[in-house]
C-alpha cells in the first residue's frame, strides 16, 4: 500500500511537469523528433549522433541474432538503442566500440539467455534489460558505476551476475523480482535505494560491503520490499548501517570477518588462519570475493605459496620438471622450490603439479623448507598417540614427528587421528602456515 501511494505521487508529478514542458516546447517540436532509423541490413538499422557517431537499432522485432559492427560508414558504433521486444532475439554481439547501452535497449527480449557486454561500455541506462526474462547470467563491465533503475526488473531467470568493483550506486529497482539467491556486492557499492532488491522471491543472501553508507529504508519502503524476514539473511560488518538496517527490520544478521571473502565467517576455526596468510599475501582468494576454504590443495598450491614467503625470487637453475611449462603461473616457484632441495619430483622426472597434496606431504615440504631456512628441525614428537600412526609413509615419519612438535601440525578427531594420506585442503594449508610462521618463523 506505501509503495502504490508513493507511485500515485511520483506519477502526478511526472504529468504536471510534462504538462509544463508541452506549453514551453511546443513551437520546437518539428525540430526535436528524433531522426527515423536507416536500414543497415537484416539484424539492425543506425541514427547518426551528433558527435559523429553510430547509434544502432533493431531492423525488426522478427530478428533472432544481431552483431554490431564496430563502424558503418567509417563512423565508429557507440551506442546501443532499442532492440525492445524482440521476443526472438537469443543473441547480440556488442564491439569495444560501444560505450553506452540506452534506455530499454534489451526490454522485453524474452528469449535472450546471456550476452557479454564488453569493458568499453560505461554506462548502461534504465530498464536496460526489463523483464529479459530468460536471462540467466551477465558481467558486467569493469567501469560501470551505477545500475540503474529496474535495469533487471523481473529477470526471473537471472541465477548469475559478477558486479565489478567500481559500482556505486544500485538505484530504484534494479533488480525487483529478478530470481538470484545471492548477491555479493563489491566494496564500491555506497547507495542501495528503494526496492533495489526488492520483491525477489528468490533471494536468500546478500552481502553488503563494510563502506557502505546508505541502504534505502523508510515509511515509504525499502531496498528490499516485501522479502519474508525468514526468508532472507543479511551479512555485513559490525557497526555498519547493513546491521543497522538488518535489525531494523527483522531480517537475519551475519557479522562479515575483515577478510575480504563471501564465503569465511568469524566464526570459522581456519578465520585467523586465512586472515593472517591474506594480509601476509602468502595466500590468495581463488577470486575477489571467494577463498574456497574447502577446496584441495594442489602441489603447485603449496610450493607457490612457499615462493610467495620468499619473496617470489626469480626461477634458479637447477632441477626441471618436464611437465612444468614457462607459460603456467606455477613456473617459477616450482624450478626455485626443486632447485632449493624443498620438493622433488617422481622417476619419471615429472612433478605432477596439478595433485592433490596429502597431510604427509604438506608436513614434508614444510621440514624441507625449514632445512633451506637454516632453522633447528631435529624436534620429535611422539607419535603413538595417533591410531593412525602406523599409516605414515615411512619417508614422512620424521616430518609429521616435526610438525606436531613445533605446532604446525596438529591431529584430527580430538587429536588422536594423524590422517597422513588425507588430502589436505585450503584451510588447513592456512592454518599450517600460520603456525609455521609463529612456531618455526619466516
């Protein structure tokens, strides 16, 4: 009821200003009509601009495919116009060329699944893609600052959006009723305005970053309309107008770590782990907002990760793998970690990068490394306390005995379960080198 009151409001004055505006313009109304598209082919018709360049439009609303050229007639593309309801349309091929996407250029194409929008384009106007219902996924461009009003209303389909960490603004229904679950919104986001999220059945998580400074929320409704508090859970940061909002509200609070990652919590038994080796850059996310702290750890992983703690020193001469190409990120600290003496390859002179890497190896390459820092590795351990003990690899026995002396490894299942041929995962690769670090030191 807040919400149809309020649009009684906008609408009236809406009409008293156009209403204005017919009496002051009227005697330059031959003048301001916009030019009639010419026809460039089957797919697309074009208005010159008056700065010299190319504006295109659909041919017809019949069209099921369009590919943008990146000139016509010399002139170079840079806008996108009306290709609305083109009910048929599945594919567009957008040029570099382009920089602006206009006013409900894509509404209402109802059979376009996904379309890749290129960096060039800044701008991207409202109702851009209204109702694209069959609209799946999207990325958006790199320079994007605002996503502007209802420029994904009702993209029901819509399961997948990557938001580029230069967004600013989420304006007025951006994304109502479209069917995401999630959406994590980089650390540009300042503004979410009314219903920006509003009315999405869908939508169970959304992640606010720790600057932001307003989230929509009067008498008048709110950034998320009618979602159902039990429905919809909000992580932020403590303190920040995100819990403020959340409580407000009634919705589900979940106080985001420091680390800049969706999926960690501080709740986590690994948080300080992977906080330390990310403002340490010993670790990296697997992307901007992701660690996968579950995830296997690979041998290139871990030796990688070793490089980093050095300094990332150049490839030295010495041993080489056959199966490790210049061309791979891995290269360098793989020949510097095999010339160093820290891993070794098989018989058959591969290194085999791309294999999970076990808790008895971690342990191994940890002692290998200490011995090329120069540290005191002759600490033992006992190791009957683990049930496990006689699964140890008989090469790795010292190692393990290593590690659990110094605290770098410690057991599982209350400390009685070695788990030496288990792979190790991500957060366990964080948790050892932190302990690596504070009990065996850099």
């Amino acid at each position: 009821m807040k919400r149809k009151s309020l649009i009684t409001v906008i609408t009236l004055v809406l009409v008293i200003t156009m209403a204005l505006g017919v009496f002051s313009g009227i005697s330059n109304a031959a003048t301001t009509k916009p030019p009639e598209p010419i026809p460039y082919n089957n797919e697309i018709s074009y208005t010159e601009n008056d700065d010299g360049t190319i504006t295109v439009y659909k041919a017809n609303t019949e069209i099921t495919s369009a590919t943008i050229p990146e000139t016509i007639n010399g002139k170079k593309v840079t806008r996108i116009g009306s290709f609305s309801s083109c009910a048929k349309l599945k594919t567009i091929s957008i040029p570099n060329t382009v920089t602006s996407i206009k006013q409900a250029a894509l509404a209402n194409c109802t059979s376009l699944e996904s379309i890749t929008i290129p960096d060039s384009v800044t701008t991207i106007e409202y109702e851009a893609f209204f109702e694209c219902s069959a609209l799946k996924n999207i990325k958006l461009p790199k320079n994007l600052k605002v996503i502007d009003s209802y420029t994904f209303y009702h993209c029901t389909s819509l399961k997948s959006i990557e938001i580029p960490n230069s967004v600013e603004t989420i304006e007025w229904a951006a994304f109502e009723g479209a069917g995401l679950e999630k959406v994590v919104l980089p650390e540009s986001v300042k503004t979410v305005s009314m219903w920006s999220f509003g009315y999405m059945d869908t939508l169970k998580e959304i992640y606010f970053p720790k600057g932001i400074e307003s989230i929509y929320n009067t008498i008048d409704g709110t950034a998320f309309g009618d979602i159902p508090t039990s429905q919809l859970t909000i992580y932020g940061y403590k303190g920040t107008v995100a819990e403020e909002v959340a409580n407000d509200l009634g919705y589900k609070f979940v106080a985001r770590s420091e680390v800049p990652f969706s999926d960690i919590k501080t709740s986590d038994w690994y948080y300080n782990s992977v906080k330390y080796c990310t403002d340490n850059k010993i670790i990296y996310g697997t992307s901007d907002t992701t660690f996968s702290p579950n995830n296997n750890l690979t041998r290139a992983n871990l030796v990688t990760i070793l490089w980093r703690m050095e300094g990332s020193p150049k490839s030295a001469e010495g041993q080489k793998f056959s199966d490790v190409k210049s061309q791979e990120y891995y290269y360098d600290a793989v020949n510097w970690a095999g010339s160093k003496g820290i891993v070794n390859g098989y018989e058959d002179g591969k290194f085999r990068p791309n294999n999970n890497i076990t808790r008895e190896q971690l342990a191994t390459i940890l002692m290998n490394y200490a011995r090329f820092k120069g540290k005191d590795t002759s600490s033992r351990a006992d190791l009957s306390k683990f049930k496990d003990q006689n699964g140890i690899s008989s090469y790795a026995k010292d190692s393990i005995s290593w590690a659990v002396a110094k605290k770098v490894m410690s057991g599982k299942v209350n400390g009685t379960m070695a788990d030496p041929s288990g792979t190790a995962i991500r957060a366990e690769a964080a948790a050892m080198i932190q302990n690596y670090c504070n009990y065996v030191g850099r």
